[in-house]
C-alpha cells in the first residue's frame, strides 16, 4: 500500500524516449474501447496487436496490479518500445509475448479478457484469431474490439473512385472496391464472433473527423505515408502509378477547395463478444 508515496520523476533521455508518442490515429479507438469496457480485479487480459503498448499500457494503469496483462505481437521494433514502457513505468503486472495471436501461447481456458485495438483489420487469418481466442478464454471470457468500418474515409476514396473512372481503369476500380471491403461492417464482424464459438453481447458505434487542407497535405502527411500509401499503390499497375496519383491529388485539391478542407469521416465501433 501507498508505495507511490515513494515515487521520484527521473527526467532522463530514456524515460522521455517512451513519453507521449501515441498517434492520434489510435487514440479515439482507444478512448472508445476504455470508455465501455467492464473493469474487474483479477483478471488475466491479453491485448492483440499490442504493438508499441497502446492500449495495454494504459489498461495495466487502469486496472491495478491485481490484474496480468499480456501483450502479443509479432513486431520485434514495436515490442522493444513496450517493453521499454513497461521499464520506465515500472509495471510489474504487464509482459509482452512475440508472437502471433493465430497460436496465442497459454492453455485452454485461462484468459478472462481479451482487448484489440484496431488489431483485426490487420489480421492475416481473422477466424483462426477469433478461434485461438475462443480456446484460450474461460466461459464466459470476453473478447473486445475495436475497429474502423467500411465507410472509412468515404470522402476520399469517392475522390479516387471517380478519379479512376476518369482514366478508365476498371480493374483497378474493382480492386479499390474489395480493398474498402476489407474492413467490414458490425455484421460481418458479429459473424466472425458468431462463427467462432462466441454471442455478441454489446456493441457501439462512433464516428470521427480528420481534417486536412487538401489532397497535398493528405498524401504527403507522415503518418498517411506509413500506414495507407502502399496498400493503395499495391492496387494499381505500377507504371500507372504517377498518372493516376497525379489526377487523384488534382481532384482532391479541387474537392478541398470546394469544400472548405479534406474532412474525411472516421466510423468505429466497439463490439464485445463473450465465449458461450
Ligand atoms: C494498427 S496496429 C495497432 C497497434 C495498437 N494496438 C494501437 O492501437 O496503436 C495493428 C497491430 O496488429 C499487429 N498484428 C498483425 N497481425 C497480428 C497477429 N496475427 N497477431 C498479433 N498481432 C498482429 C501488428 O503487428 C500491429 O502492431
């Protein structure tokens, strides 16, 4: 008890290295997940895709240190900077596993929650997922999501559907159409639940804006650059590339200056599942 009493600040390069990096792509799924998530004490959670320890740091903090938390990820980088948080905010009850949630490594049954923030659009084999979380979690264990849906960033990716038709590409507009599908609805996630030895027990859904000066600032923006461009570039011939960027860009420059900025909207739920 009262041991923070005990607590110093050490302003050192190695504590501010770990200090308020968190992208702002992830944090409204975040709050959004924290905001309706059932809080217990011990329980053993394990968060999907922890990547560089959001949420799983802040969930730790949230729920005390009667709670285990596990992180699994197999990204090597992204684990070291957990596992540097885990250091520098001194949690005793947290561990990162590097691994693949296709093969989470505890026995059957031993799990109480398990949390994915925008973990599941990025999941090779999603059933094989919802299956290994479906044998690692007790009955009536909890798996909790959240996710991005299709629709997201409709603004945009009308702009580049038109775009398309404007040079003719129809293959690649077919392509751009199952790359948007990818994402799925609150049904078709229900269903990878459903399928998977789980019922729905709640789920909700929110939306957010992204605001940017124009189609410019958009595809040249860091973050865009490292988490879109080669997913849209892996839809089209690459010797088309530079004619159907250059009109993209155009049009979503003329679509900005009549409306008043690029907003593109963001649509999220939360779905929790709980193992029948
Ligand atoms: C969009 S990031 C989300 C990271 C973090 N949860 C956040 O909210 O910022 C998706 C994460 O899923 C991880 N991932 C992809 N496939 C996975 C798998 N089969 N098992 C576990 N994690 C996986 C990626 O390495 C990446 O860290």
């Amino acid at each position: 008890m009262t041991e923070y009493l005990s607590y110093d600040f050490k302003d050192d390069a190695e504590f501010i290295n770990t200090f308020d990096e968190l992208p702002l792509w992830s944090a409204p799924f975040g709050l959004l997940l924290l905001k309706h998530i059932q809080l217990l004490p011990n329980l053993n959670v394990i968060d999907i895709g922890s990547g560089a320890g959001f949420p799983l740091m802040e969930l730790a903090g949230r729920l005390g240190k009667s709670c285990k938390l596990y992180g699994i990820d197999p990204w090597i980088n992204a684990n070291k900077r957990a596992m540097q948080k885990i250091k520098s905010y001194d949690l005793s009850n947290v561990e990162i596993m590097e691994c693949s949630a296709e093969q989470i490594p505890f026995g059957d049954n031993t799990i109480d929650l398990i949390v994915s923030n925008l973990g599941i659009n990025n999941f090779d084999k999603p059933n094989l997922v919802f299956k290994e979380c479906c044998r690692v979690l007790n009955p009536k264990g909890k798996l909790v999501l959240t996710t991005n849906l299709n629709g997201h960033w409709k603004e945009f990716y009308n702009v580049f559907e038109e775009s398309l038709k404007q040079l003719g590409k129809d293959e690649s507009i077919n392509k751009l159409k199952e790359h948007q599908e990818h994402r799925g609805s609150v049904e078709s996630i229900s269903k990878l639940y459903t399928d998977n030895g789980f019922k729905v027990n709640r789920h909700f859904e929110e939306h957010f804006e992204m605001k940017f000066l124009n189609g410019s600032a958009f595809l040249n923006h860091h973050f865009i650059k490292l988490g879109w461009l080669n997913s849209w570039r892996e839809l089209l011939p690459s010797n088309e590339l530079v004619e159907i960027f250059s009109l993209l860009e155009q049009n979503l420059n003329d679509y900005s200056q009549n409306n008043g900025g690029l907003t593109l909207t963001v649509p999220m739920a939360f779905i929790e599942g709980e193992k029948i």
